[in-house]
C-alpha cells in the first residue's frame, strides 16, 4: 500500500509528543518524585484536574514549538538537508520543549522541578527524538527506493537549467519523484544525456496531456521573459486542475489567482511553489484523522445493519453482495469502489443499450426507473444504505467521509470543461454539497459548482455540516436515485 504523505506527517507528530511523555514519565519515575504528572501509580490515583489541565498545555505547547522549529517541513524539503541542520532543529525545539515544562510547572506550582531533573528530561527527549526521526528517515528512503510513495512530476522546458534539475532529482530517488518527461515544442538544451526522458507534449497540446494523464506537481523551467504567455497558460490550467505548481528561481511572478505561494526545496533544488488553495498543511491531516477514527467507529456501531443488508442482498437476487468499480480519484488515480449491490448481475453491460435514453445533462447516465436495479436495490438507493461500504474506501485513504462524489471512468471521458476537473485535486467522498442539496434532482452543471464551492470554502467545520445535513436527507429521501 502506498503511505500517504500527510499521514506521515501527522504519525511524526505524534511519535514526538509520545517521546516528550515517554522522557517525563522517565525523568519523574526514576527520581521517584511524589508529586507528577505522570507516575508509576498514576492509575491509582485520584484524578487532579490541574495536572490534567497543565498535561494538555503542555502537549499543545510542545507540538507548536516542534512546529514552529520546522520538524513538519515536506519531507521532500528537509529530506537532504545537512543532517548537523536537522539535529540543531531538533536540540531547539527539545530545549525549547524543556523551558515550556519548567514553565507550566512554576506557574501552576505542580512541582518543584531541580536542575538534575531538567537535564534528565532534555536528554531523554532530544536523543529519543532524533533517534525516532532517524528511524523514520531510513523507513522513508528504502519505501520510495522500492518505487513507492513516488509523486508524478513533468517538467515545462527544455533548456540547460531544465535538464540540469532533472539531473539532480533522478540522483535522488529517495525523495519519491517519478520524471514522466518534458513540456516543450523542440528541444533547446545541449546537455541531453541517454536515457533522458523525451518531449511528452508540445505546449498547443499541454492541455489534453494533463487532462489524460496522472500528473502530481508541474516544474516550470521557461525564460519566462520571453514564454510568458505559455508560462502563464499553464500555470493557470493547473490552477484549474488543483495541480502543484514549482517555479525554478530566477523567474517573475505570475498572476497566481487565490493560490498560495511559497518557496521551497526539491531535495536540494531551491523552487517557488503554487498551491491551489484551500487543501493543504495541517488542515489536511486533521481532516484524514477525523477520516479514519469516523470510519472506524461507524464501522463496528453499523456492522449489524450492513450485515443485515448483505444478506438481503444475496437472498433477493443473484450475484455478489458487492459492487466493486473503479472509479477516479485523487489526482485522476484509478481505485475500487466499494458498494452493496443495488443492479443485476450484467449492469454494466445493459447499460450500454440503454444510452439513448439517458435524462441527465453532460457525462453522467440515469433514467427514471431503470430497470437494472434489483427489488432490494431501489430501496438501498434510497436509504443510501448502498454505500455503507465505502467506510472501507475511507479506512484505506481511497475516499473521504466528505468531498466530490467518485465518478465512473465512463463519466469521467466525457468531461468537456477543464474546470470540472478540478474536482479530482481533493479526495473524493461519501457525501457532500451535492448530496444534501437534491442530489439526483440537480443539473451536472450545478453538481459541479458544488463541488468547486466545497473546494474552494473547505473548512473542518463545514465537513461536519455536510455531514450532519446529509443524515437529513438520507431520512427525508430527497432527490435520491
């Protein structure tokens, strides 16, 4: 399986606040202290509040000071860095970590901590912090050296300080890219070496090649002086498609619409980056941990229900309990769906005869009626009880609890517009804007713009809306197929 970045960086997060609690109860345990935070026979005792209280202080005051030491840098920033670099930003944020725990304890007057105990704890953390994110940084490099955990970058230009680049990334296979080749009408550079990727698209043709093709993060490499209006272009198609977007140094800035800018390390490739907003940084990883624990629990609290369902399932018509269909996802990459069986057994099949009377505008197929759908399946359509085992999809980070519905290959051929694609720089879900707004009884075009408006106003909270109206709909049944 393929590890997800931002989970990642959220384990690392929790590895070092486990390590900072890990070197106090070691500290405190081992000159036996009385009074602790935590201590041999902390279950026995009866709860205090302020330790409680200065406990989670401390945690959050500890995860910003990592933060802030830039710990959660993107790995492919920090990963060939100096290793002297990453240790002194560890020292600072453990030495930063060890003033914070004198703090709180002074000012809540937990316990009077001597200098014996401070140098005890700073030692503990630090050694077992950079020893932690050794261990992940091996891990890290013998997964993207067997091919995995690879990002799909292409590179717009041809020129030396193109090729030279190239050079550089495909030197360091560790940092997880992938070359899939160049951008550009003819070849300009003189330093082409055997085995160099090829010119994959010409600029009049970029357009169709990002739309087919599964493309992660774009390199601009262009004289943007005098290929401004193709450097332009581009950035702005990809800002469309929710692409990444790195500029190597040296060129002007482009008018970037609402994405954010930065600057950046490739491995040791200093770039300017573009992000299409809002999906990105911390938020992003809060949104995959409320995913995955959501999942799990509605999992083992609906098991009965889906149990019950499956079986009605398999006694009321012929054929398997599941619809598994691949259907796109994150960055245009293929993944199985997960649904109870709702059609016969050779839907897919009939469905091709039936494409003359097709009611809904652009790619998508329905009709009224459609007589694929079993005695139990119009039910679970409605109920939206079909889709109870996309919690599965959602445990493996194929899907979200909320986002753009996923759409069959099929639909997803037809997509006439480019910002409709844009919809597949996010993680599709089981609910969404879409869903709680009529579902079936909306327009393609209207679908669309839900999505886009869910993109473009993500906030955690809004996903909790999402998820809290569409248990509404489901029980109204409005606009279900």
């Amino acid at each position: 399986m393929v590890y997800k970045r931002k989970l990642v960086g959220w384990s690392m997060m929790i590895i070092d606040i486990s390590v900072q609690l890990s070197s106090l109860y070691i500290c405190f345990h081992f000159f036996e202290l009385n009074q602790t935070f935590l201590s041999s026979n902390f279950a026995d005792q009866q709860i205090n509040l302020r330790y409680l209280l200065a406990l989670i202080t401390l945690i959050a005051i500890w995860h910003g000071i990592f933060r802030y030491s830039g710990l959660y840098r993107s790995r492919a920033t920090t990963f060939l860095r100096p290793r002297h670099y990453k240790t002194y930003d560890v020292i600072k944020a453990t030495s930063l970590g060890t003033l914070a725990l004198v703090g709180v304890a002074f000012l809540t007057n937990l316990q009077q901590i001597e200098s014996t105990y401070i140098i005890t704890f700073w030692t503990f953390s630090t050694l077992g912090t950079i020893a932690c994110r050794g261990i992940a940084d091996f891990i890290l490099r013998e997964i993207r050296l067997q091919g995995r955990n690879l990002r799909h970058i292409l590179i717009v230009g041809t020129n030396d300080r193109a090729l030279e680049f190239s050079k550089r990334i495909k030197k360091q296979p560790e940092l997880g890219y992938s070359i899939k080749g160049y951008v550009d009408n003819q070849w300009h550079g003189e330093n082409k070496e055997i085995g160099e990727e090829e010119i994959v698209s010409n600029f009049d043709n970029f357009t169709n090649y990002l739309n087919e093709n599964i493309i992660d993060e774009i390199i601009i490499a262009l004289p943007i002086a005098t290929l401004y209006p193709e450097a332009s272009r581009i950035v702005n198609l990809c800002e469309e498609q929710g692409v990444v977007v790195h500029f190597v140094p040296g060129f002007d800035f482009l008018n970037i619409g609402s994405s954010s800018l930065s600057i950046n390390n490739l491995g040791i490739e200093p770039v300017i980056t573009i992000i299409p907003p809002p999906m990105s940084g911390w938020r992003l990883v809060l949104k995959r941990f409320f995913d995955f624990n959501i999942a799990a629990i509605l999992i083992v609290c609906l098991s009965p229900v889906m149990i019950i369902t499956a079986l009605l399932v398999k006694f009321t018509s012929p054929g398997p309990i599941l619809f598994i269909q691949e259907r796109i996802g994150l960055n245009k990459r293929k993944f199985r769906l997960l649904k109870l069986r709702t059609m016969v057994i050779n839907a897919e099949e009939i469905q091709q005869s039936l494409e003359a009377q097709n009611e809904a505008e652009g790619p998508v197929f329905k009709i009224d009626k459609d007589p694929r759908i079993t005695p139990i399946g119009d039910f679970l359509r409605r109920s939206s009880l079909d889709e109870l085992p996309q919690l599965i999809n959602v445990l493996l980070g194929h899907m979200s609890l909320v986002g753009p519905r996923p759409l069959p290959i099929r639909d997803f051929l037809r997509f006439d517009k480019n910002w409709h694609r844009r919809r597949f720089s996010v993680r599709p879900g089981i609910t969404c804007l879409w869903q709680v707004s009529g579902r079936s009884s909306l327009t393609f075009e209207r679908w669309m713009e839900l999505d886009m408006e869910y993109i473009n106003n993500w906030s955690i909270g809004l996903d909790f809306k999402i998820l809290f109206a569409t248990i509404s709909a489901v029980l109204k049944q409005r606009g279900a197929y």
